[in-house]
C-alpha cells in the first residue's frame, strides 16, 4: 500500500510524542500508531488511533491526555485494568470497551494478568493542532 509522505510523517510524529513519554516514565507498554486522519466534516478535528501492547504484568504510568482528547478505548485481547479519574477500577476483557472524557487522569491502566498479554486500541478525537497526546503525571 502506498501511503502519502505527508500522512507517513504525521504518523511519524505522533508515534514520537505518544512513545516517548511511555518510555521515558518507565512504562513497559508498546504504543504503536494505527490511525491518523482530519475529520473532514469537523473542521479542526482529528480522528487518531494507537495500539498499546503490555506483556505480563505491564502498566502505564499515570497520566493524562490532551486536553481537547475524548478517548474511545477498546480491548482487543486479554485483560486490562483501567481508573479514570475518580471512578472505580475496573477490569476489562476482550471485547469491552471504555472512554475518557476531555482533561480526564487516567490513574491505572495495566495489564491485569501476570501471565498473558494485553491489547489495547485507543481511538482519539483531538483537535488537529494537538500533537502530544499522552503526558504522564509526576
């Protein structure tokens, strides 16, 4: 499949910005860009999706994400523990789903299983000139 460089690109940077700051906090998670596209009937809004990988055991640090994100977030395998804001923790199998309001703290979101792997597909609507995504919280 040929992909526009410019779509390319975008989906180079939002990896970056995404990536990083998982890394950088000691996150054992994997984010992997999967979507990214202007919402052509929203002006100034864009659809964005990721793919987040956590072996055993694994966990996001706490975190927030941008402030103009509503988050859809659906299990693709495995089990995920999830608190948003001040809601109750949760465990979600393959085949939930959840969300996140705008501004919202993501305090948990971990694999729930010591012994198998969890998938994640987190869909963003964001306004376009967003482009960290996922900022952890110190």
């Amino acid at each position: 499949m040929n992909i526009p460089s410019n779509i390319r690109a975008a989906c180079t940077a939002m990896a970056f910005g995404i990536a990083v700051p998982a890394i950088a906090h000691g996150g054992a998670e994997t984010v992997t860009p999967n979507f990214q596209h202007a919402i052509p009937n929203v002006p100034g809004k864009s659809l964005t999706a990721v793919s987040v990988d956590y072996p055993p055991g694994a966990a996001s640090s706490a975190h927030r994400h941008a402030d103009s994100a509503f988050i859809y977030a659906y299990v693709v395998s495995g089990d995920i523990e999830s608190q948003v804001g001040d809601g109750p923790k949760r465990v979600y199998h393959a085949g939930e789903s959840f969300f996140e309001e705008p501004g919202a703290i993501h305090r948990v979101s971990r694999n729930a299983s010591a012994t198998k792997p969890a998938k994640l597909l987190a869909v963003f609507v964001v306004d376009s000139n967003d482009k960290v995504l996922t900022t952890p919280i110190k």
